[in-house]
C-alpha cells in the first residue's frame, strides 16, 4: 500500500509556496496505519516527520 510520498532533500530549503500545504496529506498518510503490519509503520511516522520539520523550518511563513 503506497504511503505518503518520499520527502527529498530539497524540500528543507526555503520553499515558495505555503509550508501547510503538504502536512495534510503527509498526516492523511496515517489514516489507514491499523491495517498496516508494524515493520511498515516506521516509514509513515518518518514521513510525517519530516514533512513537519520542514513546515517548521519555514514558520515565519505560516
């Protein structure tokens, strides 16, 4: 079952548009984690990570 897309490193520099716009599709990925088997939750919770730090590096934007 694909997951949230992978975050590429880039994505820490500034970005353009509005930092909020891939935090919730990035949590959304989360919504079906009970029917994931656990050796696959990791990468969810990795996904969802990054993509808020990223948001958070960009807060004066927010």
């Amino acid at each position: 079952m694909p997951g949230p897309p992978a975050v590429q490193a880039d994505q820490y520099t500034q970005q353009d548009t509005d930092p909020r716009a891939g935090i919730d599709e990035a949590v959304a990925g989360l919504d079906d984690l009970a029917a994931l088997p656990l050796s696959e939750h990791v990468d969810r919770f990795e996904a969802v990570h990054t993509e808020l730090t990223v948001a958070l590096s960009t807060i004066d934007k927010v």
